[in-house]
C-alpha cells in the first residue's frame, strides 16, 4: 500500500474497511461445532482491532500516534510510562496484576483526538484524578504537557497475568496501536505468553520497540545479546532495544532520567518527526491490513464449518423422515395391515359365521344381496373400515414416532445438535398432536377413497353388486386391495392375509373392470403416501425450525469473502 | 461434590488404603466401560497405574520437585539445598532443560530414579541424622518459556512428584500459567503444595509481606485449602532454613507419597462421580403396568381370552345342553385347538417330554397389528424413558439403547412361548356332571313318552286289545312325559347357558389374570431386568466411586 495520496483512495479504502467490519460484526457462529470457539474469538479479535485501530486511522491519518506499552505483569510499564511522562500517571505497585484499566498519556493539544470514541470505541473515557476504584472497561485520560504534541502513550493492562480480562484487554489494546513499546525483563524475557504475540507482530510487520527492563547491570551484555538473536528468528531483528537496569526508584517512583533518557528521547524524536512518524503508521497499517486475508479466512472457515454443521443435521433429519416414509410405505405393501383384527373383521363382513366360511363367497354374497335387500341398507362394512384405519394410523404413529427418536438420537450424537437438542428437548418426540392429525390424514384418505368409488361407480350405481356393498362396503374393498397389491402393479397379491383382500379384488373387478381397479388401487395408495409425506413434513419441520431459530444467513461465508475482497480492490 | 469439606481432617492415608482406592476406581472405570467419557477414564487409569507404581516403589524417599518459572531461581534453591554447584545456574533464560536429582541419606533410591527416569543423579553426603534423609530433590525445567519441550519434562516429573515446592517471584507471582496450568489443576492433592516466593529481597519487606497475603489469596482461588507460603532469596539465604524446615517435616513422616496419591485419586474420583448421577431412576408400577398391558396386546391375548370363553362355553353345551342339540357344536371348529392351545399337555407326567413340547410350541395366535406394535414401542420407549430419567447423557443413552433393543424378535418369542406354555384349565365344572345327568333324565322322559306312544301304537296295530292309557285328569301320561322333558330339557339347557356365560367370563377372567402375569415375567426377563442391569451398572460406579472417596 502506499500512503493515500488522494483523498479519494483514502475514503474508498474506509469505506471498504467499515464494510467488512459491519459484515464480520454481523457474522453469528451459534453453534459449537469444531473450529468455533476460534473463529469467534477472530471475529472478535478482528473486529476489535478494525474499530479500535484501522478504521480511525484510515480516518485521520494525521492522528497523533498511539504508543502501547504492553508485556509481562510485574515489568514495570506503569514505572516506564510514568518517568517517560516525568509524573505519576498510572499507579504502580508490587501486587500483580497492578494496572487493570488502560492509562492514556497525551499532550494537551491531543486530547481532542482522544476524548470521543473515534479509537477504542468500546472504553468509556475517564479524566481527573484517579480515584481507585479501576474499571477495565474505561480507559483514563491524563494530560501531559511533558510529552510531544502527536505522541500518546497507552498504559496497558498485562498479557499474562491471572486475571482473564487484564489478559484480552491488554492484547486488545496491543492490537489497536500503532506502536508496540513491549516490555519485559531479565527474568521474563523468555517466557512463551509474550512471545506468542511478538511472533504475531513479527508476522504482521507491526512496528515493534522492546525495553529490556530492571535488569541486573552485571547481566546486561547478555542478556540483550540473547534477547537480540531471539527477536531476530522473530522477524523483529529491526526492532530498538532499550535496556533499562534495575535501579532505586527515586522518591517518586520514577527512574532516574538518565536511565529513561534514551526510550524517551527516541519517542520524542519519533512524534516530531513527521515522516518517521508515517513510516512507522504505515507499517503498522499494513501489516494490520495485510493480515486481514488470513484472519478474516478463520471466519469464513468457521462459517463454512457452521453450514456444514446445520446441512448434516438437517441431513440426519432428512434421512430419519425418509426412512419413516419407506417405513409406512412397507407396511403398505407386506400385507401387516390385513392381519389380526382386520382380517377378523373382514371375515366377519364377509362371511359371518364359521359354517357359512366354509361355502363358496358366491353364497355369502347371495346372502349379502338378500340382506342388502331386505333391510335396505348395505352389510355393515365400517367395523373393517375402522380396522383398517385403526391400522393404518398405528403405522404412520409409529414410524413417525421412530423418526422422531431417530433423528434426536442422530443429532445427540453431534456437537451442534447437542446443545440444539438441550434448547428443544421436545423434539425427541413427535410433535403434539400427531395422533389426531394422524387419525385426520387417515380420515381424510378414506373419504377421499369414498369419493372415487363414488364417482367411478356413477355408471354402475344401478348394478345389483353395486347395490348389494353400497360405495362404503367398495370403498373399504378398495382400501383392503390397496394395501394388499405393491400400487396395483403385480395385481393382487396374495400375501398370508391375501385371500381377504383377493376376495375384494375380485368384487371390485367384477364391479369396475381389471383396469380401473388397479388405476383406483394405485390412485389411493399414492394418495395416502402423499398424504402421510406431507404430515412427515411438518414433523420434519420441528427439526428445520430448530435450526432456522438459530438465524443463521446463508450467505455469510460470500458476504465475507465479498467484504474481504472490496478492501482488497480498494488497497 | 461430595465431601470437599471434610479433607482437611483426614486421617493420614496407609498403603493399603490408596491400593484399595486404586483398584476400587478401577472397578468403577470398567463398570462403566463407555457410559463414561474416555478421558475421564484415561484420568482414573493414569492416577491408579501411579498408585500401584509409587507404593510399590521406595516408601522410605519423598520426591519433592521444585518447579516454576523461568528466572524463579529453582537452581538456586536446589544449589543452596545441596551445598554446591551441582545446577547451573545463570542470567540467560531459560537455563535448565533436564531435570537433575539429588538424595538425601544412606538408603539408594536408584529404582525410584529410574521410575522417575531421571539419569541426572547427585548423592548427598550421608551425614548422621540428617532431617532430609530420605529426600529426593529435584530441579525442574520451567513451564512457562517458550521453550516448549521444557515444558513437557516438567510435566512429566509431575506426574510421578510426591511433593510440589512451586517456585516463583515477586514478577510473576500472578502469571497465568502457573495458576491456571499447574496449581489449580493439581490443588486437590493440597496437602502437596508449597510455594516458594523467591527474591523476596528485591522487594522491600512490607512490599513482600503485602505480596505473600496476595499470592495467598490467588492460591486459595486456586483451590489449595491450606497453602503455604515461603519467602525466600536464594542470594541472601533468608527463608531457606524455614523452607528446610518444611521439607524436612514432610520428608521425615514419609507419607507425602501417599498424600499426593489420595490427592490425585480423588481428583479422578471426583471426575468419575461427575460422570454419575447421585441417585438412580426407579421403574415405577407405572411404566411396568403399561408394558404388560401393551406385551398382552401384542400376544394377542385378547384373541386367546376370546377362544377361552367360547371354549367354555362350547363344552358346556356339550355337557349340559339338550341332549338332542348337543352334536350341533360338532359342526364348529374348537376355538382353542385353531389357535394350537389346546393341546391337551397332560400335567407333571413326563417332564422332558414336556420341555420339549415347550420349546417347539408356536402357537398360531394371530400376528399382532401394527397398532400392537406400535403399542409395545411406545411402551418400551416409557420404560426407557423412565429409566434414563435423571442420568447423565451418556447413561440416559445406554438406558434407551437397552430398552429399545429388547424390543425384539425374541421378545415376540418369548411371549409367544409363554401364551402358549400357560395351561388354560380345561377342568370340568362338577354342576356340568350334575347337569349333565338331568338332561339325561329329561331325555330320557322325551325317549320313554315316546317308547310309550310307540308300544301303543304297535300293539294297536296288532290290533291287541289296549287298555286306555293311564292319564292325569285327561292328559295322557306319555304326552306329560314328551311335553315336560322337551320343555324342561330346554328351559334347563338355556339356564345352563346363561350360567356357563357367567362362568366362561369368569374362566376368561382367572386366564387373563394368569396371562398377564406370565406376560408380566416376559416383560421382566427381556425389557425390564436390562434396563435394572444398567441402572445398577450404575449404581455400582457411584458406589465404587464413593468407596474410592473414602
């Protein structure tokens, strides 16, 4: 990048920034699938350092520099901070961690800069005397007529100490400067917390000073030659090191200035020195937008992890309904339904009594037909209407039932569907009403059936074998051969129970003809199939809503990568 | 959890007491299997391995570690312990990288070393009544540089470390990694744990105080209940004599080793008991009853109870109807023997035959509906829920997984087995006899009326001069005879029906009462006692677990 000579690529490029900051604010990674915890911690992690540093920078360019002073608790910052600014700003002390809310130290002539919230949006800002009490969530403003107009020093908390929130602060506000002064010790120096961020500062080409501080005057030579070779292997060989020796603190608390005098010197230098200054802004800018490739690339991956969670979810769901749907659609076709009580009914309509069993059917019709005649009303068929409903509903029940289980078995089994599942514990069984919705399909199919057989027969209502079943005891006979052929396609199968139903398919030939019996039977089995698809479907739906509760976009990862590339374009 | 409070009083542990612990753990691990997380499991394995190990080992030697941070000055404190230079010790960080030993006293710990596997080994000289006698002394790599594989050997000795003296400074006391990676994971072996706050003289001694209240406090977040807290400056010597002191003491009752080892069974029992739930889910009468209910459904009982009454009904016909109907009931099928019931299986004559007959009944019970089936998945997923109810997610699934598996063809079998081996009482009723007898009597009067009509009427076609027959008033006797046997013969039969009918219901009553509870057994033996075997399993792990705890 070079500097924005144009306002108009300066505002373009904020533009782009603000864009990929919104977009990464609104990216929601709910569920805790692999890789989650990390790519929130990025978002976090990106969106802070967009609000707290890229975006005010790219706004004022001219901005004084920001200067944190960061590292190990115990380093002594607060000492350091103080005798750079010659007067006790920021409390220092012997309990760890000292300094919980972040110290700001500006000129006078800065302070417009910082007292609204164009950097570090997320701290409240405080002024006067501190009284105390710190809160880690503002961050106190000191002016200091001591320090160079477009030069501000930030105290920060510390990176490693056991107190959680000093630890992020300080690494957020490390991240929001344009400057690092890190510190560290004789006896830190090779500690890994610190240098995990220093590698990432080496990575990004952040602009980087280390002060050596309180070391022993005997080991100086040493240990600054150590300190040298490791900053080195980190791509930092380029950064100035202060060493500071341990020394008594004057009755102030602050380091003698001859101890302080280079850092202080070379800070000073480095605020007055416009074109410096801009370097250093800038290879801070750089590295901070450079990066932005890889760490916005965690996001999206979680992203991508997040979808992939939810498509294998509603996959298990998906499959656990289809396996329902073949359940039913087997028992359909194996002939269970035409057993037991069914059966028994049937023999009952049919044929009544043991001796008459033993007749050909042709008599019982015969008899049927007299009856029919007599009483004027057809063979009471409904209790085999009732059976075979009774059937049919237990099917679908209980196929739905096992889906049910299935799926939340599936899902308990899966990180995300876990947590989904402890949110909506009534998914694991079927929905509420499903018995009466299931009795109403089931209903609905029959005189659905009733209906056909009605409009098929019109022409054959006159028939006496029409008259002698009336359109219930066909429409049941209808019913008794659509659960007994596979769709009318192989004719009547003849199954355990397959004689009833064949005895129903020969009526119901005799009545409509070979053809339209199979187009009838075949018409009312897909019907009932439809029908029991669509009530999985709403069952299905439990498990979709659940999920879709979650409000997860779908097009976050290509809002991301979209976002990404516009900063990119706009470089 | 349990008891955290009581620890502090505990009586000093024995040997025994920490083997037993370890085995107990053990059983408790293998109970559970998989119904307990993998590294939970890894945990209770690794703290009994060591238990085993170290009590096997040299219970006259303390293997107390000093670790730290880099820069702390362990090698300092090691040096200052030994007498000599046998650390190096320096400016540069980090200095030490392999662990080195020293041991106090005559006796050699040489297979202590080697289970430490530390080749690093400085003898003491024995020196007569020495208070360290006994002691094991190690230097540690820190754990806080960025030197990782130092990390990694400090965390092994820790492993197998009888006593933690941690080591660190007025800088980095508060440091994240030391509270949160190593002292509080470890703070329930408590009584282990000794901080050292070395270069306490770079500090003023107000400061120093100010900072050990501090780090105090710090450790009991942690979790350490009673931390002890040194001040020391391996430059000045201050402090070292008490820190001595303290070594010393631990060393000199030998049983640190067995502290450390409670501390860390405990630990793994404490994660094994998070693993269970304090009390188990009990299979109310309610869960039971509706599986019976749904598994009589599904033997098709009703249809064997359908087939009882009518059976009843048929052979009381047959015994007591009107002896000119009776063969009627010949024209039915027997409603027992279509279902195969009726075998006649004569009773506690050949006991192997009847095993045998046992094993190859297949009763012809109708299939039961889906609606049945449907019945008995829902009910074995009660009994499944019920339960699970209460566990942890792992024992709740093996609950379900047990219950919905036993929902199988074998149950169907079983039940099957067990309609068919129930014997359905074919007694006959002794009114039947009585009954029976009278209807004879009636028929008898019919067959005599007419014989008499007959002897009548032939010998008038002989043309013998007949007497009038005898009549009552003017009714001849014969017709009496026909007229009251037919009606009587009737109106008996019909009584006896409406009493069979009474009496098939109540047959049909005392079968189903008798079914039930055979089917109750089958529910029992195939869907209820797995899920028992479960939920004792565990029962068992909380009790092992506790036992564990002490």
């Amino acid at each position: 990048m070079t500097t924005p000579t144009s306002q108009l690529d300066a505002e373009r490029l904020h533009q782009a920034v603000v864009g990929l900051r919104d977009v990464l604010r609104a990216t929601e990674l709910p569920l805790d699938v692999r890789g989650a915890a990390e790519a929130r911690e990025e978002r976090d992690a990106v969106v802070n350092q967009l609000d707290d540093y890229v975006i005010p920078r790219l706004a004022a360019w001219d901005a004084p520099l920001l200067t944190v002073v960061g590292g190990s608790t115990g380093a002594g910052k607060s000492t350091l901070v103080n005798s750079i600014v010659g007067d006790v700003v920021s409390r220092a002390g012997v309990l760890r961690p000292t300094t919980s809310a972040p110290v700001l130290v500006v000129n006078p002539d800065d302070r417009p800069w910082f007292i609204d919230d164009r950097v570090l949006p997320g701290l409240a800002r405080a002024t006067g005397a501190s009284d105390g009490d710190q809160d880690p969530n503002s961050v106190r403003l000191v002016e200091a007529a001591s320090l160079t107009p477009g030069l501000a020093i930030l105290d920060a908390p510390d990176i490693d100490s056991v107190v959680s929130r000093n630890r992020d602060l300080g690494a957020q506000l490390l991240a929001a400067a344009d400057m690092w002064v890190f510190v560290t010790t004789a006896a830190r120096y090779a500690d890994a917390v610190p240098w995990d961020l220093l590698a990432t500062a080496g990575a990004r080409g952040t602009s980087v000073a280390v002060v050596l501080d309180r070391i022993p005057p005997a080991a100086q030579d040493e240990i600054r030659r150590h300190l040298a070779s490791m900053l080195a292997e980190h791509r930092l060989g380029d950064a100035p090191v202060f060493v500071v020796p341990e020394v008594t603190l004057d009755p102030r608390g602050l380091l003698p200035g001859d101890r302080i005098g280079p850092l202080r010197d070379w800070l000073l230098d480095l605020a007055s020195d416009q074109q410096r200054r801009a370097a250093v802004v800038q290879r801070t800018l750089t590295g901070a937008l450079d990066a932005l490739g890889e760490r916005v690339g965690v996001v999206t991956a979680g992203v991508g992890e997040q979808s992939e969670a939810i498509a294998a979810l509603l996959t298990e769901v998906q499959e656990a309904y289809d396996g329902a749907a073949a359940g039913v659609e087997q028992g359909m076709s194996d002939g269970t339904l035409l057993r037991g009580e069914v059966l028994a009914r049937w023999q009952e309509y049919v044929g009544t009594s043991e001796v008459f069993r033993q007749l050909e059917s042709a008599l019982a019709r015969l008899r049927d037909r007299i009856s029919a005649a007599l009483t004027g009303k057809p063979q009471p068929a409904r209790p085999v209407g009732e059976a075979l409903q009774t059937g049919a509903a237990a099917l679908i029940i209980a196929n739905a039932e096992a889906a049910a289980s299935t799926a939340a078995r599936r899902w308990r089994g899966h990180p995300a569907g876990e947590a989904l599942l402890a949110d909506h514990p009534e998914l694991a069984a079927p929905g509420g009403d499903l018995e009466e919705r299931v009795q109403r399909v089931v209903r609905d199919w029959q005189s659905m059936i009733f209906d056909m057989v009605r409009t098929e027969g019109k022409d054959k209502r006159s028939t006496a074998r029409f008259m002698a079943y009336g359109v219930n005891g066909i429409g049941v006979m209808l019913m008794l051969a659509t659960f007994a052929s596979t769709g009318g396609l192989t004719g009547a199968e003849v199954g355990i129970a397959g004689g009833s139903a064949a005895l129903a398919q020969k009526v119901l030939e005799a009545i409509f003809g070979d053809q339209a019996v199979r187009a009838l039977a075949r018409r009312a089995r897909e019907d009932l199939l439809e029908r029991t698809a669509e009530l999985y479907a709403d069952e299905r739906g439990r498990f979709t809503r659940a999920v879709e509760a979650l409000g997860l976009p779908d097009d976050q990862g290509e809002r991301l990568v979209a976002a990404l590339d516009g900063v990119r374009r706009a470089r | 959890m349990h008891g955290m409070g009581r620890r502090a009083e505990d009586a000093v542990p024995d040997a025994a007491g920490i083997i037993a612990a370890a085995a107990s753990l053990r059983d408790a691990a293998a109970v559970g299997a998989d119904r307990i997380p993998d590294d939970v499991r890894r945990q209770v394995e690794i703290a009994a391995d060591r238990a085993d190990e170290r009590t096997s080992l040299s219970a006259l030697h303390t293997v107390v570690a000093l670790a730290g941070v880099t820069g702390g000055g362990k090698s300092s404190i090691f040096n200052a312990f030994v007498g000599g230079d046998v650390a190096e010790t320096g400016v540069r960080r980090p200095i030490t990288s392999q662990t080195q030993a020293a041991v106090w006293g005559s006796e050699l710990a040489g297979d202590l070393l080697d289970w430490l596997d530390v080749p690093r080994r400085h003898r003491v000289d024995p020196v007569p009544d020495d208070p360290l006698s006994g002691l094991v002394l190690l230097d540690l790599p820190d754990f806080d540089s960025r030197v990782t594989t130092n990390r990694a050997e400090a965390d092994r000795i820790l492993e197998r470390a009888d006593l933690f003296v941690w080591v660190t400074d007025p800088q980095k006391y508060a440091d994240a990694v030391m509270h949160d990676d190593y002292v509080a994971p470890r703070a329930a072996a408590s009584e282990s744990t000794v901080v050292v706050l070395n270069h306490s003289d770079t500090v003023a001694p107000d400061d120093a105080r100010t900072i050990e209240q501090d780090l105090l406090r710090l450790l009991r977040d942690d979790g350490v209940a009673n931390p002890r807290v040194v001040l020391t400056s391996a430059i000045t010597g201050a402090g070292l004599d008490e820190l001595r002191a303290i070594v010393a003491e631990v060393v000199g009752a030998r049983h640190a080793a067995l502290l450390r080892l409670r501390g860390d069974l405990r630990q793994a029992a404490g994660a094994l008991e998070r693993t269970v739930a304090d009390v188990d889910p009990v299979l109310g009468p309610d869960a039971r009853n509706r599986l019976t209910e749904a598994l009589l459904g599904a033997a098709g009982v009703d249809a064997v109870l359908d087939a009882v009454e009518a059976d009843h009904r048929r052979r009381a016909l047959g015994r007591t109807g009107w002896v000119f109907t009776r063969w009627f009931r010949h024209l039915r099928a027997d409603p027992l023997r279509r279902l195969r019931l009726n075998r006649g299986r004569p009773e506690g004559t050949d006991e192997a035959r009847r095993e045998l007959e046992m094993l190859v009944a297949r009763t012809s019970l109708p299939e039961p509906t889906p609606a049945a089936r449907a019945a008995v998945d829902l009910a074995v997923r009660r009994v499944g829920e019920a339960g699970a109810e209460g566990l942890p997610s792992r024992w709740a699934d093996a609950v379900r997984d047990t219950a919905m598996a036993s929902a199988d063809d074998g149950l169907r079998d079983a039940l099957d087995r067990a309609v068919a081996a129930e014997p359905l009482g074919v007694r006959v009723p002794i009114w039947w006899r009585a009954a029976g007898v009278l209807q004879w009597v009636f028929g008898a009067l019919v067959v005599g009326g007419i014989a008499w009509y007959a002897v009548l009427a032939l010998l008038d076609l002989l043309r013998f001069d007949t007497a009038d027959v005898a009549r009552f008033d003017a009714v001849p006797y014969p017709f009496i005879m026909i007229v009251a046997g037919v009606i009587l013969g009737v109106v008996f039969a019909s009584v006896a029906r409406a009493v069979a009918g009474v009496g098939g219901r109540r047959r049909r009553r005392r079968i189903r009462r008798r079914l039930s509870d055979a089917v109750a057994r089958v529910g029992q033996a195939h869907v209820i006692a797995p899920v028992e075997a479960v939920i004792a399993d565990h029962a068992r792990v909380r009790e092992l677990t506790r036992a564990a705890l002490g």
